[in-house]
C-alpha cells in the first residue's frame, strides 16, 4: 500500500473490515458486509475508542478504502455488484485473498 495509507486510520479500517477487536487474533478475521458509517466508524469507535466525526466518512471512502479496492486488500459491493455507487446499502468487505479464506458474513 502507498505510505499514505500507512496510518492509524487505515490500520483500525483494515480491522473493522476484518470485525476484529483489540485483543484479537488474525484467526479471529472475517469477511462481512461493512457500511463506512454504521460498520466501519462505529466499529472503531466501540473496539478502538476513536470517534472519528460523522464529516470524516468521505475521508475513510477517498483515502483508506478506495486505496484498499485498487490495491485488492477490500472490495466494494461484493455482496450486492450492481448497487449504484450512491446507495444507502453501499458497503465494503475485506478481500477473499486478503483473508486467507473464502467464508463469508453477510
């Protein structure tokens, strides 16, 4: 990943989209539906205490995980492909080779 992405906003995105915790194993990653606000932010908020303001969601989309989709690490809409880029149930997900593995939570 560029070194832009080599900071702490990146680090606890790439966990949230893995639904891990603090004291989490890598085993313990999985690959699930995420929403940049109610999935990702929440999740750093409630397993990370960083409250990130509501206007830094377009933040985590152009500089995190726009840079994860082009570099393989996420993808986005795996669960639903032909959403339109502006709908509410957009969403992320870590990668299939990201993981390791192929299972899935939708």
């Amino acid at each position: 990943m560029p070194a832009a992405q080599s900071n702490e906003m990146a680090g606890l995105t790439l966990l949230a989209l893995c639904g891990m915790a603090q004291q989490d194993s890598w085993s313990k990653a999985s690959r699930g539906r995420r929403t940049v606000t109610k999935g990702i932010m929440d999740h750093v908020r409630e397993h990370f205490g960083r409250d990130y303001a509501p206007n830094t969601r377009e933040t985590f989309r152009r500089q995190v995980l726009h840079q994860f989709v082009l570099g393989g690490v996420a993808e986005h809409n795996p669960f639903e492909p032909d959403l339109p880029t502006n709908s509410p149930r957009s969403h992320y997900a870590i990668s299939e080779p990201a993981t390791g593995s192929s299972s899935s939570k939708r």
